[in-house]
C-alpha cells in the first residue's frame, strides 16, 4: 500500500470514528489529491482549530478560493462547526478531513469532478 493510500486510510477512519459517517472513498481520496504534497508534510497536512489565523487560512484559501464561495459569517461557522465535531482536543485535526466535510457541507463535491 502506498503512503497516500495509508494516509487516505487515516482519514477514512478519522470521518468514522469523529464524524459517524460512512466516507466516500472516491471524493476523499480526491480531496487527499488535491492537497498535493502538503499530505505528507507533518505541519501541513493538520488544522490548528484553535488558531484563528489557520482558520482563516482555511476560509480564503480553500472555501473562497478553490469552492468558489462568497465570503460571509457562514463560512467560519461551518468551519467551526466541523472543528467541534472533530473534537476540540484531537490534535490531530487532518486537513484533508477537514476539507472533506466543509465541501460537503457546501455541496461542492463537483469541484473535485
């Protein structure tokens, strides 16, 4: 099994485990491609749910930038939203789960297509 594999493993088992939900193994390994290389990096592949800077990062360069939404209070509410679902203690917090739930969230699984 490959290291993005094992990786996408992980994270099937992390929307499971903290989410309750049965992944779509399809568009999660999309959104794990589409992160590129930041999967693999230790700093880069998580999501500080505590640093509002990070947040905002999330909320610009993903929601506005690459799901094309239009910026507005709902965007940083989903996003906390999906933090406290994680779990507010996991520290781990991997971003391509993160970003899985928010394009579901916003019905932007065709961004992905």
């Amino acid at each position: 099994m490959s290291k993005r594999d094992e990786l996408i493993e992980k994270y099937a088992t992390d929307i499971k485990e903290k989410f309750g939900e049965e992944p779509d193994m399809d568009f999660l390994t999309k959104v794990a491609i589409g992160l590129g290389p930041a999967i693999y990096n230790l700093d880069a592949s998580k999501v500080s749910g505590s640093d509002e800077k990070e947040l905002d990062t999330v909320k610009n360069n993903f929601l506005i930038k690459k799901l094309g939404l239009s910026d507005g209070p709902e965007l940083l509410n989903a996003i906390h939203s999906v933090i406290d679902k994680y779990g507010k203690s996991e520290k781990n917090k991997h971003r391509a789960v993160i970003y899985y739930q928010l394009a579901r969230h916003f019905g932007k699984e065709s961004v992905y297509q």
